[in-house]
C-alpha cells in the first residue's frame, strides 16, 4: 500500500515559538494533501486541503495565518504552526490522496505537538 | 449536513464476539464511506469502504453493511481478537474535493 511519513513523530517547543511539521508521500505522487489535528480522546477534524502548487483552503474557524500549509511538491506539505501557543498541543495528522486513487487517502503516522 | 452520527461511544465484546458499530448520515451528495482503525498515537488505517450502490461488502473478518434508503451503514467484525482493540471511525466523503467528514468515534475493547 502507499506509504505517507511525517516528520517529525513528535515535537515539545516552548510557547511563542514555529514548529514545522512535514508530510511526505513516500511511493506515490499527491495531487491532493489534507491536514487534520485530533485531540485525545476526540474524532479527527480537517483543518485544510492543500493542493500541489496552489494555496491552501482551510476549514471555518482554521486561523490561515497561524497554521501556514505549503505544497511545494506532488510529494510534500508543511504544515508551520506560527507562534506556537499551548492550546496548539494537539496530535496533527496528514493524509494524502494521489493520483489514480480516486477516493483512497493514506495518512501518515501522526506528529505529537506539545507547547509548554 | 454535513454531520456523520456514529455509535455506540465505546463497546466492549469478549474474544469471539461480533462488535457491530452503526454510522448515519444526512447528506444524499456522499458517495464513499470507509472505515478506519486507529491505535493510540498512530494515523487512522483504512479498513474497509464501500460505495452506495453497494449493500454488503466483506473483506477478511469485516463487513460493511450499507443501506441506502436509511442513510445509514454498519461495521461488523468477525471472530473478534484483543489485537482489534482500537478506536474505530466511520467516514464519508463527497464532491470533487474528496474531503472525509468523519464519525465520532468507537473505542472498542475486546476482551481474552
């Protein structure tokens, strides 16, 4: 099956600092990636889709300009957590749909962020 | 809608059992629903999916079961094992974006 990375696994930064986490997708090209942020013990909510080459759209109430997304690549997303807060702590999960798979996405492994 | 309803919260089956968690939904424009697994601190694995004209489909120990009219659908685990322990999301999705919109979640424990 297609394989999606992330790096890194996990991540503890101190409070008004950018955290960058990258997706990869590692045996496929992604015409498509999303990026979602789970809490414990909750579902996964979508924060935005990013698209190769062109900017991302985020979900309502997804500050743009806090969590910064790039898809620079048919393999590759950042997500860029700006002035990192601790309510940011949040385990974030990317996905990626690519191009002949129709409705398949393959997610990634999950970064664990935590902001003290 | 937009909402995918999943239930129940959390289930606890002993070895052997046959866990059956149930998701509905509103929004006739969805035209895939998957399952996945998660275990804690990994990504969710899809499991299984399958698409509205479809009522059943198996693959190994898990069943879909989809009906169409009550815009609900079911997963179904066979010979349940402690190794299915997880937390299990329903999903679907629609339009050309592909965006899933998940289910709340099932925390399933079987018990040896």
């Amino acid at each position: 099956g297609a394989v999606v990375s992330q790096h890194p696994s996990w991540v503890i930064c101190k409070s008004g600092t950018s955290v960058k986490i990258e997706c990869r997708s590692l045996d496929f090209q992604a015409t498509t990636m999303f990026w979602y942020r789970q809490f414990p013990k909750q579902s996964l909510m979508l924060m935005a889709t990013s698209n190769e080459g062109s900017k991302a759209t985020y979900e309502q109430g997804v500050e743009k300009d806090k969590f910064l997304i790039n898809h620079a690549s048919l393999t590759l997303s950042t997500l860029t957590v700006t002035s990192a807060h601790p309510e940011d702590s949040s385990f974030y999960i990317c996905s990626a749909l690519g191009l002949l798979m129709i409705d398949e996405q393959f997610f990634g492994p999950g970064t664990r962020l935590t902001v003290l | 809608q937009q909402q995918v309803k999943q239930s129940p919260q959390s289930l606890i089956v002993q070895k052997g059992g046959i866990p059956i968690i149930n998701c509905a939904y509103e929004n006739t424009a969805f035209d895939y629903f998957p399952w996945y697994q998660q275990f804690p601190g990994k990504g969710p694995a899809l499991l299984i999916a399958i698409r509205p004209d479809v009522s059943e489909k198996k693959e190994g120990r898990f069943t879909i079961s989809f009906n169409k009219s009550a815009k609900q659908f079911s997963l179904h685990i066979m010979d349940s094992q402690p190794g299915d322990s997880a937390t299990y999301f329903c999903a679907a999705t629609s339009g050309s974006a592909r965006q899933l919109t998940f289910g709340s979640g099932t925390q399933l424990t079987v018990l040896p």
